[in-house]
C-alpha cells in the first residue's frame, strides 16, 4: 500500500496540538494534501511532472509549520528557536536608548 499525502497529513494532524480555532488551517492543509495527492495520480498515469508538488508542497509546509506539525513548528512553539527577530539585536537596543536620550533631552525645559 503507499501512503498519501492525505494519510500523512492526517496523522500529523491528529500528533499536534491544535486548538478548534485552527479548523480552517487543518482543513487547508488537508485540501492543499489532496490536491498533490489527486496530481500525483495523474501523473503517474501519464508519466507528466508533478506540478502540484511543486506549487502546492511549499504552502502544505507552511501551514503544517504553522500548526505545530513539523520540526520546526514544534521547535518555535516551545520558543526554542525561529522567533529570535522578535528580540532586539544589540545595535537595535544601542539605537533604541540613544533615540529615548534624545527624546528626553529635546523634552527637557531650555535654561
């Protein structure tokens, strides 16, 4: 028997911890699962290249990141990495002072 993408995904999506308000993201991803998997067999009945894989396996990616259902989703949920652009990088924070001295400075009462 091979597996599908449907199949694949459905277990991934079953192995991840989504909320209800992530039905729209799950049934994305199994539609974008669905449409590579209907591509696949035409191709294979054809001998055609598999545009659907092409176009549609990046944003299945995506979505499936999105929801907690690959390495990586997992890994910036648990605030391991991915997200690092979310701190201040020194230079940002050097920057971020200078203008609130600035600021200060342009506030305070002239002598």
């Amino acid at each position: 028997m091979t597996a599908t993408m449907v199949s694949a995904v459905t277990a991934s999506l079953k192995a991840a911890q989504t909320q209800p308000e992530d039905a729209a993201a799950r049934l994305l991803a199994m539609r974008y699962a669905a449409v590579i998997d209907a591509q696949a067999e035409v191709d294979e009945a054809t001998d055609g290249k598999v545009d659907a894989l092409l176009e549609f396996g990046p944003k299945l990616l995506a979505v499936l990141t999105a929801l907690g259902a690959t390495p990586a989703g997992r890994k910036n949920e648990k605030g391991g990495g991915g997200s690092v652009s979310n701190l201040p990088s020194p230079l940002q924070a050097l920057r971020d002072a200078a203008r609130a001295r600035t600021a200060t400075a342009l506030d305070a009462p002239a002598s």
